[in-house]
C-alpha cells in the first residue's frame, strides 16, 4: 500500500468519500480501510498501478481476443487449403497483444527450424482429409 499511497489516496476518496488522513486520526479503523481496499473497482488507480495493465483486462477482453484469434487461424487455414499450388503460402496470422505477453524468449528448438515448411496443399488436405 506505500508504494501506491497517491493513487489509494485517489481512489479512497473518489469511490467511496472517504480521506486516507482518517486513518491517521483514528477515526477509520483498520478493518474498514482494508475492506475499503480489497474492493476497489478494476478500473482504479490502485489497482491498475498494482497489477499493471493485466487490470485493465476482463474476462469479456481475453474471451473477445481468443475468438479473433481463433477466426484468423481458421481463415488462414481455409486460405492455405484453397490457394493455388504453386502460389506461396500466404502468412500465418499474428495473435493480438494480450496485456502482460511481451516478447517471450523460446527455448531452443521450441521454434520452427530452417528445415520446416509451410504444408503443401495436397499435405493440408490430406489432414482434413
């Protein structure tokens, strides 16, 4: 809480009308103040400078990225099988930013290879085949 004392200052008396200075005075107990701060909404100073910018994602926001992303993998799926033969393969979609995923180092040989290969159409249509 002392690392983020403006913004619980902030959010203390925009939410709720109450001055952190009470606490001080003992006129808010510490039970109340701990209340107070456990339900701050997400949206709140606090609570975004503790957890980041991971708190300014919901459930809805992470569902709606999956499904994006899961429409862009079926579309470029249905482009590969579809493409001409000889035409390149178009590009595999780039996920969207989640908060909190930067750049992940891989481990070694978790990545594709100079070996790999886009699968050929008769390879992906023997798969969905």
């Amino acid at each position: 809480m002392e690392e983020h004392a403006e913004a619980l200052e902030a959010d203390l008396l925009r939410y709720y009308g109450v001055d952190l200075l009470d606490w001080h005075r003992e006129t808010l107990s510490s039970r109340r103040l701990s209340v107070l701060v456990r339900h701050l909404p997400p949206d709140s100073a606090f609570v975004r400078a503790r957890e980041g910018e991971a708190a300014e994602w919901g459930l809805t926001d992470h569902l709606l990225a999956a499904v994006v992303d899961h429409l862009a993998i079926a579309n470029w799926m249905y482009a590969s099988v579809n493409r001409d033969e000889y035409a390149d393969p178009p590009e595999a979609p780039v996920p969207v930013p989640r908060p909190g995923a930067g750049a992940v180092d891989m481990p070694e040989g978790a990545g594709p290879s100079a070996t790999d290969h886009a699968p050929t159409a008769a390879e992906l249509a023997r798969f969905f085949g």
